[in-house]
C-alpha cells in the first residue's frame, strides 16, 4: 500500500483539480492507495516554506548589508525592502539623504545600498543636487532612485551619474529586488 502526499510543491503543481481530482482519488483508492485527511494534515511539515517560496534577490548580494531607506515617514518602500531583503545586515528608513550620507561616512567598512524616493522633494532641482553630492561622496555606494513621476523602471546605467537604477513608484517585490541587484551590478560594473 502506497501513501501519497499532496503537500508537497511538486504534488500541488500537478495533482488534478475538479472532476479529474475525484477520478483521480477514486482511481489511488482503487489502486490500494489510501490516503486520510487526517493523514495529509500531519504530514505538512511547516519546516519545509523554502519549498514552497523562493528568494527574489541573491542573497550574497546583500548580506552584510546594511539598506537605507530616505522616503516619507510611514511610507511604503519599508515594508517592501524590508520583505524582499531578509539577508540585510539591517533595513533602516531615514529622513534625508544627508543622514544616509552620514550613516555610511560614520560606518565606512559596512556594505551600504541607498534607496531613495525623490517625490520627497519640493524641487526636482534640489533633488538632483543632493544625489550628485551623495554621489560624489559615496561613489561606489549602490543608489535606487524612486518616483511616482517615472514613466517606467530604468534598470540600465541611464542615470549613473547619480543612480544605479531608477524605480517607478508603486512598486512591487519583483521590481525592488530587480532593482537593488541592477543598482550594485551597475555599481560594480562602474568601478572597473
């Protein structure tokens, strides 16, 4: 006697669903394959999500990490990184880009990644210029620009001269781990 275990990724992708799963189970029954309810409920083993889920970011990329966010206060970019970045050393959201200039210039050794939303700003001027000083100082810092204002994401190095990658807001998991592992290839890419 066979047991069969539909909690499994592989079983749910392709056990039958409707009419073909009723033939399907009186077929297993037929078979001599007995499977109870109680039976599958105790083999669903919780320590099995990796399974299930997969990572969205290379998690050596970020490791050590240590990710500022400059965005409105209770904005929405924290709990977006914060869930695709569960291998950052830390997820910090900050009010400025001088404080995340300042953060990294007190912290020199720690690996930094700046993630920043330029709808903060009153003047799209004064947003340009506090990037290309960022820059200036932290030039092998990966930085994410976002804004509501993009007509679409920019994962190339179209903007290198104050960003990696630029990140139109809403934004999804998906689009922020694109864009955090563009941005520190796009970094990396520019210092050779």
């Amino acid at each position: 006697m066979a047991f069969l275990n539909f909690d499994t990724a592989a079983t749910k992708l392709t056990q039958p669903t409707g009419w073909r799963s009723i033939v399907s189970a009186f077929v297993a029954w037929a078979n001599g394959e007995v499977l109870t309810r109680r039976d599958m409920c105790v083999e669903k083993h919780v320590s099995e999500p990796a399974v299930d889920s997969f990572d969205l970011l290379t998690p050596h990329l970020i490791d050590d990490s240590d990710i500022c966010i400059v965005d409105h206060r209770g904005g929405d970019l924290l709990p977006i990184v914060a869930n695709v970045a569960a291998a950052a050393k830390s997820v910090a959201s900050l009010d400025s880009v001088a404080a995340a200039v300042s953060r990294k210039i007190n912290n020199v050794h720690a690996k930094t990644i700046l993630i920043i939303n330029i709808d903060i700003f009153a003047d799209m001027g004064d947003a340009v210029e506090e990037l290309l000083a960022a820059k200036t100082k932290l030039p092998f810092v990966p930085v994410i620009i976002c804004s509501r204002t993009f007509a679409k994401n920019n994962f190339t190095l179209q903007r290198r001269a104050i960003a990696g990658a630029s990140l139109r807001l809403p934004c999804n998991d998906v689009s922020i781990a694109l864009a955090i592992e563009s941005a520190i290839i796009n970094t990396q890419t520019q210092r050779q």
